[in-house]
C-alpha cells in the first residue's frame, strides 16, 4: 500500500516528522517497507536561482552563442556562455550556479561545472524548462516575471512539489487501512492512547443537496447477493478538462496517472477513503436506467483497454436498459466512459460481494485497484457519504449541477458484528493487565461502540470498516496493536513443551539427512508447491490438483511431481552461468481421483554439472548415474538401512530398495523435460516417497555390538563376464551363497580389451571377510571364495582373471 506522508499530515491533528510517523505505523502493525523522497522536479532546483542578464553580446568564436553577465545577487555577476536565441538584457532567468545538478526531461543528470566554451569562460548555465525538469518546452530559455529579485532560489518561485512516500506491507485482512483516512484513524487511535485525545480531521462536508431534478435514473439490482448496496446520483454540466496541480500532485506522488478531473476524483476518492467509484457517461445511460445483473455466458463485452472479453455467467454487469456498459466492481466498457465531450454523469458507489469480485478480477486477468478493495471487502456503511464527498468535489473541480436526488439501494441492511471480550482472557492471550478505561479507549478511538459493559467483561459493536473482526482474539489484536507491537513484554523465562514422539522422529531423521547432504556439498532448496499447468501432459493433468483463484495464469495447479520445481531452479541458475549444482529438498506433491485429495511428502536430490571442479591438481568429474547411486547408497547407509540394493527400470531409471522395500527411483531427467525448461546439461535426480523412508528407518532396531577385536581379511577378485552382465547380478549371486562371514564387498574397476573378447568385461571386487570370535584362517577364506568362484561360474558364467 503506497501512502503520501502530505496527504496523511491532511488528516492528522498534528504534524509528526516523517522518520517518527515511520515508527508509528510500524508499531501499530502497519509495517513501513520503505520510506523514500518524492520530488516532481528531481533535486529539488537546488543550486538553482533567479538572475538578471546585464549584458548579452555575440560569442567572437561561434555564430550560435552569446556572452552574457548574471547578475545573481553577488558583488560579482557571472560570465555564462548561451546558446539560446530568445536571451537579451533585462530578462530575469533561471540559472543553474557551478555545483548544482539539474535533471532534464529527457537524458542524463547535468552537474555545472566552471568550463571553456570556445575559448571564454563560463560559470554556469541560464536554463530552459525541459533543462529543469518543469516541462517539455525547449524553444529557449524561461524568460521569468521581470519583478523577481536577483539572488532568490528558484524553488522559492517555482515551489515544485516534494512529498515522502510510505510502502506498507499490509497483511490481506487490512482492508481498513488500504486508504489514507483508514491509516490515519490508526495514527489517531495511537496517540489517543499514548499522548491525548486525538480525532482524525473528515474531509466530509453536510452541503449535498439536490440542485434539480433534471436527470433522474432508475436503479434496480435483480442480483441481491452479488450487489450489497448501491448508490448513485447524477451530475450535469460538467467541464472534462486536466485536473488542478493539487490533485494531478497528490496522484501521481503514489505512482497514479492523472487522466482528466472527473476521473481524477474517482481515483483520488478511491485513495483517500478506500471507497471505489465509477463515473458513466449520462448519455450511455439509455433508457434512464441502471440494471445490476449478470449476463448470459459468452456475451462479448468491450472493456476501456479496447479489448473484447468474453462475459462468464457469474460476471456481475452494470447494464443500462438495453446492454452492458461495465464490469462491477472490476472495469468499465468502452462505450461509458468519459471522455473530453462529456457533460453529464452518473457516479457511481456501490458495495460488491468480495468473492465475486475477485473471481472475475481473476478470470479475465484484470487485477485493478478497485477490484482489490473490493475483493478484501470495503466499509459498506461508508458507501452514501463517500458518494456525497465526490459528487461535491466534482462541482468544485469540474462544474455542473447535481441534477437528482441520491439514489441509494440497500435490500439487505448488514447489522453490525458484536463480540463480547473478558478481562482475563485479554490478560492471559496479551500478557498484559489492561484497565478497563484504556481498553474503552482504544476500541472507541477505532470506531468500535461500546454496547454492553459489566464488571468482567465488554461487548463492543465492531465497525463496518473492519469485517475480518469477529472473534475475541481479534479484538485482543486490535488493543495490542495501538499499545505498540513494541510494549509487548518479553516473558524472563519461556517454557516450551516438548514435540511429541512422532514429530521428533520426523525432524531428527531430516536433520541427520541434511547434516550429511550438506557435508558433501549438496545445498537446501525450498520451491513453491504451486507450479505451472503446462509442464505436465494430458494423462498427468487428468489428476492435478488445479487452482480455483490463482494467482496468475503461471502458477495455476499443485505440483504432481518433484521434479519441475527443481528444474526450474536448476534453469534459473545455469542461466546465470551457475552450472555445477547439487541441491535438496523436503516437499510435498499433491494429486486428485475417485477417492479425493491426495498429499504426499518427498525428499529429493538433484544434481547436474560437475561434482568436482577442475583445479590444477584434478580433472573436473561431471556428476554421473554411478556418482548419485553411490550417493544414495551410502545415505541409507548412514540412516541405518541395510540390504540396499538397485533395480534397472529403463535405461534412464532404476528402482532404489533396503530390506526387500521400495524406497523410491534415481532417474536422469527425460529430454523433453530438459528441453521443456531449455537446459542443455544432463540433471539426475533421486525421488524418495519420505513417509515411505521414514517407515523403513524406524523398523530398524538398534543393538548395541561390540566392536570386532579380531582383524579384517581383504580378497579381491577380477571377474571376466559379458557385457551385459551388471554388477547388481554380481551381488545377488553372493547374496544368494549366504557367507556369514563375509561383511562388504565392493565394485573397484571394469576393465575392457580385445584381448578379453568383444563381448567380455573385466569387474574387479574386493570382499571382506570378518569373524567375530577369532582370527580367519587361510583355510578359512580360501573355502569361502572358492565358494564365491563356484558361484559365479554357474550363475553369470564368470571366467577368474589371473
């Protein structure tokens, strides 16, 4: 929310300094993002002044340009070089002195310095308008009102307009301060509470009247639950022409583009009371009458940007007697605004339902400021008297007549929201021990009304202006927050409860993942859950869970898969020359059939590039197949799993299990998927379903052994076997022998040659042998791997390579 520290000061009884008022605000819960200063004219014309051209004689070295002396106000007039062809002596102009910076309409910032123009000395530069940054005029210089003293600072004169500007970070049920009264009501609130009683100064006059009868209209509202509440009044005469300096200044300080005054004042209402309207031009009005109603589906509407929309059923039209001239709440047509011919309208001010509202704003993607209010629900009560402000405001700025009396629609009074609030239970949940007069007023300060009052507790008539109110911790809220977020008492001690065992099973198990993730160069990622429709195909798309109201026509389902939003981060980085990444992530997926929602939690890793970058003393090593299954294989290891063991799928996946269990898949990211996000680097990927992983790890049973005291005996074997033949055979072969006493083995080289045949292979495997009780003998473990030899000559046809 862009909010104008001039503007705010309006309301205010007093003035606060701008670093103060900052501090306000944010105390109150209105947290000040940024505070910066607003200039029209950028540098404020410092170093600018008004002078006198004393003398002005031809440059002896160039045709175009002239000698002139200023006298600015100082013993000694200044020698400035001219190029313009309107100076003459005894004009007063605008001169920019050695040392100011002047910031031109269009091009760079200028910063005067003392300079040699074809050879004579000048000290400083005698300024048009566009040179200032007051105009687009470039004809020649300003030539000024011959009775300004030499000498004054041109600001003085000129007086351009400098505001601060304030970005709140409003939460979404802040509706109440999304408008410069709103804010300063809670200004007012605070300093009723911690300095005096303070009101807030309304801008509203009681001088509305009917000047005629000229132009009634006749409103009906057929859609009672969409259109809350309906005002209108008529207003002719009126001149459409630019707007007064004030309000054109006050605009576009908060970044708003001044059009003409009519639409000016709607604009300018909209930001001072948080109240949108809408001005018709009375003429589209056919047939004297306004209709709330929506249209069939599919009617063609032309909205003000020149665009055809095609109307939904539950669009919300306002319709003159024979067609649509707006959508509510959202964007007015084509054929009713107004425009430099107009001299009658018809002002809108109505109250819309949130939801609809905002399910329009969004079906046709257009996100307005008076969607936006109206979308997070606006003060209902406030929709007469803001109509009234404007319309009065119109025959101030523009002219004209106000030519019927207000008309105003309201079928359904909304009553007031009561909440009754406790003594104790505002002291437990705030902490604090109010006493009842300063809870009083705080609440009355806010607009609240003081209903029912007893001994222990206090019923309050909650203000129109603040609908998310509605229970009494909202109220707590509202006393905490004109307290001061900052007098909030941090306790001495804090007691915490314990997470119970389920959670804490969770956590540590994710904490011990990450710990050695982090340990081999792998980073945490944390990717949004809602992605884009169209990474995913049709057979996906028929179980993903899509967006009602998203937030843009990007962001539109919840992920069914991991793997995009990790993409999507890899993309971002490699496009930033960041290609070596290992990252991970604790995420959930979600998806939709016959028996409802579904979602599912995974921890995945990701990995693309180089794992080990190249230096003068190694070669880069690109992250590979082999690389992440080694990976996964030892992070099972370390989460206690035994029995891992590695299923191919195709050739681009394989099936990860420990214990006979499917933990997940290790895949390389298909090509289409890589092309889809226009990476050109391979990406592998490791999927574990997480409540899977976790339900394998607390099957394990910890036992305590005592370390073996008895050494460990090496064996290697150098196996030669076809091609075809993977090393997960190998293991299954020496699993199926059931040698007790054989504790690891490991894959340490393939070796391949003509010399071993076209179709042979050499694996290399060393295997440890351990007992427990005593020292092998050579014996020993020549039986067992004359065992293993056996057994790999009648399962996979193995040669032993001497």
């Amino acid at each position: 929310m862009t909010i104008s520290y001039n503007w705010l000061c309006e309301y205010l009884p007093e003035t606060i300094e701008p670093a103060q008022l900052s501090k306000i605000l944010t105390s109150i819960g209105l947290e000040v993002e940024s505070l910066e200063r607003y200039e029209k004219v950028k540098g404020g014309l410092q170093g600018v002044v008004i002078g006198e051209v004393l003398t002005c004689e031809q440059h002896p070295n160039a045709d175009k340009l002239k000698l002139t002396t200023i006298h600015i106000g100082t013993d000694t007039p200044l020698k400035v070089v001219c190029g313009a062809s309107n100076v003459a002596a005894g004009q007063k102009v605008a001169v920019a002195t050695i040392g100011a910076t002047i910031y031109p309409i269009s091009g760079e910032p200028m910063t005067m310095k003392a300079a040699k123009i074809r050879g004579e000395e000048s000290q400083g530069m005698i300024c048009a308008e566009d040179e200032l940054g007051l105009g687009y005029s470039h004809d020649g210089i300003m030539v000024l009102p011959s009775d300004l003293v030499p000498g004054t600072p041109a600001s003085e004169y000129f007086k351009p307009y400098s505001d601060y500007i304030f970005e709140i970070g409003l939460t979404p049920n802040r509706m109440d301060a999304m408008s410069h009264l709103g804010v300063a009501r809670d200004v007012a609130a605070y300093l009723t509470h911690h300095q005096k009683e303070t009101r807030v100064k309304q801008p509203y006059s009681n001088g509305f009247k009917a000047d005629n009868q000229d132009a009634t209209i006749k409103v009906t509202i057929e859609n009672a639950a969409d259109c809350l509440r309906y005002a209108g009044v008529t207003i002719t005469g009126v001149t459409v022409s630019p707007s007064p300096e004030w309000l054109v200044n006050k605009l576009t300080a908060i970044g708003v583009r001044s059009i003409n005054n009519i639409v000016d004042i709607t604009n300018y209402i909209l930001h001072e009371t948080g109240q949108p309207l809408h001005a018709f031009d009375l003429n589209a009005v056919t047939g004297k009458e306004i209709i709330v109603k929506n249209q069939p589906g599919g009617t063609p509407f032309i909205t003000l940007d020149g665009k055809e929309r095609q109307l939904h059923a539950e669009d919300l039209m306002i319709c003159n007697a024979e067609e649509s001239m707006c959508i509510a709440g959202v964007f007015g047509g084509s054929k009713s605004g107004v425009t430099n011919e107009t001299t009658a309208i018809f002002l809108e001010s109505a109250c819309f339902h949130s939801t609809s509202i905002r399910k329009t704003s969004m079906r046709h993607s257009l996100r307005t400021d008076a969607a936006t209010r109206f979308e997070k629900g606006i003060d209902i009560s406030n929709t007469v008297n803001v109509l009234k402000r404007a319309a009065l405001l119109i025959k101030e700025v523009a002219g004209g007549s106000i030519s019927c009396d207000l008309i105003d629609v309201y079928p359904d009074p909304k009553p007031r929201t009561t909440v009754t609030i406790k003594n104790h239970y505002l002291k437990k949940l705030s902490g604090k021990n109010y006493h009842a007069d300063k809870v009083k007023r705080i609440l009355t300060a806010l607009g609240f009304n003081i209903a029912k009052e007893s001994l222990d507790e206090l019923m309050v008539e909650v203000p129109y202006s603040k609908p998310d109110i509605s229970i009494p911790a909202d109220i707590v809220e509202e006393i905490l927050r004109i307290d001061g977020l900052d007098n909030v008492d941090i306790p001495t001690m804090i007691s915490i409860s314990p997470s119970v065992e389920k959670l804490g099973i969770k956590e540590n198990v994710k904490e011990k993942i990450s710990s050695f993730l982090v340990g081999k160069g792998f980073t945490e990622i944390l990717t949004n859950s809602i992605t884009n429709g169209k990474y995913f195909d049709e057979s996906v798309a028929a179980h993903t869970v899509k967006m009602i109201n998203n937030l843009s026509a990007e962001l539109d389902v919840l992920r069914p898969s991991m793997l995009e939003s990790g993409l999507e981060t890899i993309a971002y980085n490699v496009n930033r020359k960041n290609s070596d990444l290992q990252m991970f992530e604790f995420g959930k997926t979600y998806a939709i059939d016959g028996e409802g929602f579904k979602e599912t939690e995974h921890f995945c890793l990701f990995a693309t590039g180089n794992h080990i970058e190249q230096g003068w003393r190694n070669q880069a090593a690109p992250v590979d197949f082999y690389r992440m299954k080694g990976l996964v294989n030892a992070l099972l290891q370390w989460c206690g799993l035994s029995n891992i063991h590695f299923e191919q799928d195709t050739d681009a996946s394989v099936s990860i299990y420990a214990n006979k269990q499917k933990l997940g898949v290790l895949e390389s990211a298909p090509a289409a998927k890589l092309s889809q996000f226009d990476l050109k680097q391979s990406v592998y990927w490791i999927d574990l379903p997480f409540d899977t992983l976790l339900s394998a790890i607390q099957k394990i049973k910890v036992v305590y052994k005592e370390v073996n005291k008895f050494p460990l005996v090496h064996r290697d074997l150098a196996l030669v076997v076809n091609k075809q033949i993977r090393y997960e055979q190998i293991e299954k072969t020496v699993q199926g022998l059931k040698i007790t006493k054989l504790k690891q083995m490991n894959l340490f080289d393939v070796f391949e040659s003509e010399k071993l045949g076209t179709d042979k292979k050499s694996m290399a495997v060393n295997f440890v042998f351990s007992d427990d009780s005593k020292t092998l003998t050579d014996a020993e473990i020549d039986s067992m791997m004359n065992k293993l030899i056996k057994g790999f000559e009648k399962e996979i046809n193995a040669e032993i390579r001497k």
